[in-house]
C-alpha cells in the first residue's frame, strides 16, 4: 500500500477502513461539533457528544449542522460528561475520545486518573502532532508540543517511538528522525545535546527500531538540505527528516503554532500513550484542523485492532 503523503491522503485512507466509534467529551464547541458532523458525514467515525442536549442542538441549529448524525447523551456538567465518554472508551463502546468544552486540565486528569484512566501502567502519554506546510515537501511528525513540558530522556525515548509507530501506519517504512536541539555540537552545558547523541546511539545500537534516527541537529539542518551544505554536515536526516522531537514543550509549540498560523499549514493533532488515541486541540484551531485529528485518531484506532 502506498504511501500516506498529505492529510487529504490520510481521510481517504480511514474511509477505507472499519468505522470507529468516537465520544466527546463536553460537545457543545461549534468547532468540535461542525469537525465530528463532517466526520460522521464522510464515513470516518460514528460519534457520540456527550454534554448540554439542549446547548448542543442550539449550537448545531447555528450551524447548520444536522444532529441526526449524532448519538446525544445529555450531562450538563462538562466534567461529568467527559467521565462517561472516558468510560466509554474504557468498556470498548467507543475506540477514540475527543475533548470538547471541558477544560485540558481536568481532560488530562480523567485520562490519567489512577484508577479509572485510560493510561496503563509504565506507559507515558505524550502528544504526536501530523503537519503539513506547503514549504516542506512531505508531512512532519511533530512531538511533543502540548502534553510534556521538559521531557527527560526515557519521555524523548518514548516520543520517539510513538511518532514512528505513527509514521508506520502512514505506510513510512523507515522515518527519519531528527532529535532537535540549537545546535549540532554535543555539549555538557546543553543537556538537549547530550540526550539527542544518547537516542541516536541507541538507535544506531539496534536498541530504537523502525528509523533512521540522527541528532543532536538543529531545525535548519534537520529540514533544509541547503543548510547541511552549508554546514558541512553529512547526515542520512539532515535535510530529509519525517520526525521532529523537541527538547521542550516551548520549542515544539512555537514551531507548531509558527507552521499554522505564519507558514500556512495544516495539521492533526492526538494524544498517544493510552489505551486508546484522544484528541486534544488548541481552541483556535480550525475546524478543519479538528476534523483532521479525528482522521488521525481513527487511523491509529484501527492500526490498534
């Protein structure tokens, strides 16, 4: 099978694949509900919002969205609400969670809840973002930008897997995986350095499988070829890598935010790590960024059966 090369790919690529069952967790958001209709609609997923029935149908009447698609079970408060879609998930009556208007934090929380959570025990949840630029010529797999503020080496480790175990349902055989930091030079006073050498020499010791993993390299060497030359730098990555793990959640967010909304890219967006893909976006993405994360959680859902 070929190949997935751009988001639109990726949704005609789910279309063909068995239909998941996707619970929203408070889904009153017009974006969120104009993003899970297109998804219901084009064949994607079968959606459940769970949340306001009356705020929900008001929502979608403004929008013009028809509620016939959808399977409604009404709790007002948006924490409850997003209990019962977590535990849908959990009971294997749905395969994806979305978040809708409950807040990330107490999102976060029902995922990670000890007892009662979607995250099983030594797994590290983390957050893959798919992006597509019309400056790069095929899409990025971005980590982490949302989840894991100062990742320690065994988190990178554990980004960097993810992103390949994603890039490998994409049909990507062996990604390219460039572990960024400011510079190439390995040095004890950039820490970045230190644990982008370590994860290269594991890869190159067998001990990460799946890639083609360099680092530590900066972002120019890492997607501009141009720059290597430059630089002098020879890398089977450098110019050409699929992944990106950054060194911190501030560095992956500028670049994420900095793709959208200055470089005029597209994106999908997921929580990994649990026992089930979650969607978790920015409130100022676009509906079609959201729409797109539900193609990319329902890829990775039926990579899991």
């Amino acid at each position: 099978m070929d190949p997935i090369r751009s988001l639109k790919e990726l949704v005609d690529r789910v279309r063909g694949q068995r239909t998941m069952t996707l619970a929203v967790a408070a889904g009153e958001d017009p974006h969120t509900i104009e993003a899970t209709h297109r998804g219901a609609k084009e064949g994607l997923v079968k959606v459940v919002l769970v949340g306001n029935k009356a705020s929900i149908e008001k929502v979608a009447k403004e929008h013009g969205v028809d509620v016939g698609v959808f399977e409604i079970i009404h709790e007002e408060d948006p924490v409850e609400a997003g209990r019962i879609a977590r535990d849908m998930v959990r009971k294997g009556e749905a395969q994806i969670l979305m978040k809708g208007l409950i807040p990330t934090d107490r999102y976060m929380k029902l995922i990670l809840d000890k007892e009662n959570g979607l995250l099983p025990p030594g797994r590290i949840l983390s957050h893959i973002a798919v992006m597509e630029t019309p400056k790069y010529p095929k899409l990025l797999f971005v980590a982490d930008v949302a989840v894991i503020p100062l990742p320690d080496l065994r988190q990178k480790i554990a980004m960097l897997n993810y992103c390949i175990e994603v890039a490998h349902l994409f049909g990507i055989e062996c990604p390219k995986a460039a572990i960024i930091a400011a510079t190439e030079q390995v040095s004890d006073k950039m820490p970045a350095t230190l644990d982008a050498a370590i994860i290269a020499k594991m890869a190159q010791r067998g001990q990460i499988k799946g890639a083609i993993v360099d680092g530590p390299l900066a972002l120019d060497v890492a997607i501009s070829k141009e720059a290597c030359e430059i630089k002098k730098l020879k890398s089977e990555v450098g110019g050409d890598a699929d992944i990106l793990i950054f060194p911190n959640i501030e560095t992956g967010n500028v670049f994420f935010k900095s793709i959208t909304k200055i470089a005029g890219g597209e994106l999908a967006a997921m929580v990994t790590g649990a026992m089930a893909p979650c969607v978790l976006t920015s409130r100022a993405d676009t509906e079609e960024s959201k729409f797109y994360s539900i193609a990319l959680a329902a890829l990775v859902a039926g990579g899991k059966e």
